[in-house]
C-alpha cells in the first residue's frame, strides 16, 4: 500500500511494466487510479500469474499478465515506467514455503543483474520506481546503472522510535536534478495506525478474501 501511495504521486503515464507482481494488487491499483496507462505484469510463480490473472478479471481491469523470469523477458518495446516490491530479504533464515521464498529473498532476483535489466529496457525518460529495505540504502546508489539516477527518497518507520525498515525509491534516466528526500512515513502512533497510513489504506480502499 505504501509504494502504491508513493508511486500515485507521480504523473504515471504510457506504458507500465510491473516486475514481480505476486497477486497483482500493485498494479491492479495502480491501473484503477491511472486507467490510461498500458499495463504489463511479469510474475515468475504460475501461482501468483493465476492469481493476478484472477484478480483482474474480478476488478474488471484490463492488463497484460507474464509468467516468466523478469531477467529472461526481452520486450519489443521499451517502457516509460517500472515499477516494483522485489524480493530484497538477505540472510539465512528462510522460509521452508517455496512461494514465500522465491517472493521474498534477492537471491531469485539479484539486485545487480535486477537493475541492470531494468535500465536496459526502460524509454531513454524512464522511471524506476520502487521499494527495498532501508539498510541497503548505500548498496542500491552504489548499484544503480547509469544513466539511471536517484530523484527521490522516502524512509518508512514502523514506529517514530524504531529505525526506518522500508526505502521507497524514484530513479530516473538522464535526470539531472538533486535528490528530494521526502518526509518520513510513519506506520503506527501508539497502538493505531498514524493518520497518513489510515490515509492511505483508505485511498487504497481494497479487501482481503481467504477462501
């Protein structure tokens, strides 16, 4: 939800690859907001395509779902954005659940080869736009290709008094301006979510069905 509010704030346009897109609610909101873009998503886990696949039809948007490995797809055309929630996890406590694993941890989407490909197949005004965990905030500037540059910053907080966990990133191609850092997003005030995250849920207005 928090990407999805960061990525609305700016002026989505033309054609929109989402990279691993899990149950497609990213793009699916992203594509509610912005009905004019040409949306793509590419999902590595037949799973999750089905998924997506469902979810579109069920909210009535129109989209084009991918089930293949984001650093094997190779598009006739270029993109104006891409935008995504990658697996970022590092570590060796992982999950023993395959969906989970390949969903969440880098080693089934490097970050290297990852923006690699991203900068390979963006328009020479593209936009990258996405999340990554906070701690490795010096490893993604120290990574990204060139000509992509950092435009804009924002740290999520679980709480004022805990560390940022979540960096939402803007990096464009040729862009020539200083990096903006935005203000903190903050998860919780007390035991209630803080009145942007309510905010933002809201905005989001979607639901949650187990079957």
């Amino acid at each position: 939800m928090f990407l999805y509010d960061f990525i609305s704030r700016f002026n989505l346009r033309g054609d929109v690859l989402e990279v691993g897109g899990g149950c497609g609610v990213l793009g699916l909101l992203l594509k509610r907001d912005f009905p004019k873009i040409n949306l793509t998503v590419i999902e590595k886990q037949k799973i999750m395509y089905e998924f997506i696949k469902e979810n579109a039809k069920l909210n009535n948007i129109e989209l084009n779902a991918l089930n293949m490995d984001f650093l094997e797809f190779e598009p006739d055309e270029k993109f104006d954005f891409i935008v995504s929630n990658p697996p970022f996890y590092q570590g060796t406590l992982k999950s023993d659940n395959e969906i989970k694993r390949i969903a969440r941890y880098e080693e089934f989407l490097p970050m290297d080869k990852f923006f690699k490909k991203v900068n390979s197949i963006l328009k020479e005004r593209g936009e990258f736009i996405f999340c990554y965990d906070a701690k490795r905030i010096d490893d993604i500037i120290a990574q990204m290709p060139k000509p992509l540059k950092v435009t804009d910053l924002r740290f999520f907080y679980p709480r004022v008094s805990k560390n940022a966990t979540l960096v939402l990133i803007r990096a464009k191609r040729h862009a020539k301006s200083m990096v903006k850092i935005h203000p903190p997003l903050i998860g919780f005030e007390g035991e209630s979510y803080s009145d942007e995250a309510k905010e933002i849920y809201k905005k989001a207005n979607t639901e949650s069905i187990k079957i």
